[in-house]
C-alpha cells in the first residue's frame, strides 16, 4: 500500500533520535488525555496492523490491538504455529506478502537478526514487539511513566537488578539517548555483553557486583525475569544464580526515598521481586503496563501520518 510518509522502523531504542522522543512524549500525552476524556480520535479508519507473535504475549497483544482500534484501524494477529511461517516458509516472503496487504506491522521474535531481515523485506513500517535482544516499545512506556511521576529523567540514576536481558539493554540505549546513569549488577556469569553497545552507551553504564550497592542513591530500580522467554531450559539453574538479585524492601531502602519501583511484567513475587515492592508504594507497574498502550498509540500514528499537532 502507498504510504504518504517516508518509510521508517522501529526495532530499537536508538532507532529515534531524542527530539524524536520529545514529539513522541508530547503526543502521547495528548492522545491519553483525549482517551480519558471520552473523545473519540480516528485518524487511521480503514489502516490494518498486522501482529506476528513467535513468543508469548499479554500486554503487547492487548495494548496493540487496543490501540489500533481506538485510532480507527483494525488488527490481524497471527501465531507463528497457526501460519506457514510455522512450516519453514521464510521470513523475507512473509514479510513481502505481508507488507503488500496491511499498512504497519508489529513482530515478535527471537533474534534481532530475524527482525531486521523482516523490516529490509517489508514496504510498510516493523515495530519490535520484543526480541531477544530488545524490547523497545516496553522502554518506551518505561520512560514516559517516569515522567509523568517524576518529570525529566535527564542526570537521574536507573538500577537494573537481575538478568542482562532485552530490557537491559534497552535500557542502557535509553540511558545514552535521555543522558541518565544506568546501574546494573547481575549474577557472576551473567554480565552485560558491552561491546555490543557504542562508546557513548557504556559512557552511561556502571556495573556492580553487589546488587544493594548498584540500588544505592537510585532514582528507579527496576528489574525483570530472571528467566526470559527462549532460555526456559537454563530456568532451575538460573533459580539457584540468582536467588540474592531479588528487589525486596532492603534494597529499596538503599535507593533515594523518593525512588520509584518498575517491571515490565509478567513477574514472579518471591523471585526477581519480594510481593512487599511491586504491590508497595514505590510501585508504578500498572501504570507502566497502561501506558504501553498510549505509547504506541503515539508511536503508530508516528511511522503511519508523520508529524501531527500537538
Ligand atoms: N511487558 C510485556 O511485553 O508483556 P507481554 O509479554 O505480556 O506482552
Ligand atoms: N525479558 C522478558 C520480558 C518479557 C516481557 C522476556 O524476554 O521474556
């Protein structure tokens, strides 16, 4: 289909510039006031989201598809086992069929390589639903819900607590792009992979092996599975690695007072977080998992129309 703006993607954070995140921010902010007030906002009547999912999926599912429909659009999800992509047909033709018939597409994969070769084979703009190395869409709402608590999150302080994962690393893009401190302590064996990220990422990372130091004089602490979604076979061992990386209310006593607590769920009370921090007071998960759905709202009608007035 003809797409009146220039083709873009988004398969990681460093894919928008912070100008690009100050738009979006203001945008979103304006599309979830209008979606409180009861106002209807269509600007994408007869536009259709295609949704691949080879993982597991509840809030980007639902928050997508919701999104997609109060803008006026329609959703097809597809499962990887209910398609022929779960018969070997390869990548680069689904995404050449795919892109001829819908207007935007949202991936969910394993490795990022699968999501770049999906994106160079597409007419249409690819999100990243989460692959294993990135989950883009999950920092997005991350760092709005921030603000909208805390306002800016220029020269703050982010703790990760757990695994070096695909939101680790999100996170450590974020925190060059926004210019805030991303500590991380991990388990021994479990250490974050820096090389893969530019000189100007590890400018903004510090790693600790004590997780109660990495939390000391946090403005976030923030964590996640210890076992992600493509490594289930390693989960008993992972249990025992990192049973002394569990956010709990010892290490939030660490952090500032006024530190607040995320995740981007699903999450595991009694392991990567202690039931008295994700249901205390420091708590902004909820509004975390709500706001996936005003950002990618802001995020489609993006890469779909371009700029629009705030
Ligand atoms: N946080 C997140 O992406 O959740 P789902 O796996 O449920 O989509
Ligand atoms: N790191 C987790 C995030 C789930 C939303 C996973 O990849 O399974």
């Amino acid at each position: 289909m003809n797409n009146p703006v220039e083709l873009r993607h988004y398969l990681q954070f460093k894919d928008f510039t912070p100008e690009e995140y100050e738009y979006l921010f203001a945008r979103t902010r304006w599309i979830k006031d209008k979606f409180k007030r009861y106002e209807p906002y269509q600007p994408l009547v007869d536009r259709t989201l295609a949704m691949v999912f080879e993982k597991h999926s509840t809030r980007t599912r639902v928050s997508f598809e919701a999104g997609m429909n109060q803008l006026g659009g329609s959703v097809i999800t597809l499962m990887t086992r209910d398609t022929q992509m779960g018969r070997g047909e390869p990548i680069e033709d689904v995404a050449r069929v795919i892109s001829r018939m819908v207007d935007i597409i949202m991936i969910r994969t394993f490795e990022q390589e699968i999501i770049e070769r999906f994106a160079q084979h597409s007419r249409v703009p690819v999100i990243n639903g989460l692959t294993n190395e990135h989950h883009p869409c999950q920092i997005l709402g991350d760092i709005y819900t921030y603000m909208e608590h805390r306002g800016s999150i220029r020269g703050k302080t982010v703790a990760w607590i757990g695994d070096s994962n695909n939101m680790c690393n999100t996170w450590l893009q974020a925190a060059s792009i926004f210019d805030f401190k991303l500590h991380v302590s991990t388990p021994p064996g479990y250490e974050m992979k820096t090389e893969r990220h530019t000189a100007e990422d590890r400018a903004h990372f510090e790693a600790f092996a004590d997780p109660l130091a990495a939390a000391r004089g946090a403005d976030l602490v923030t964590t996640d599975v210890w076992t992600s979604m493509g490594w289930e076979a390693e989960n008993a061992e992972r249990q025992h690695d990192f049973e002394d990386w569990q956010v709990d209310a010892e290490m939030m006593a660490r952090a500032n007072s006024s530190a607040l607590f995320m995740h981007c769920l699903p999450a595991h009370r009694g392991e990567e977080v202690a039931a008295e921090v994700i249901d205390g007071p420091q708590s902004v998960v909820w509004d975390e998992a709500e706001n996936r759905l005003h950002v990618q709202k802001a995020l489609i009608e993006y890469l779909l129309i371009g700029r629009t007035i705030v």
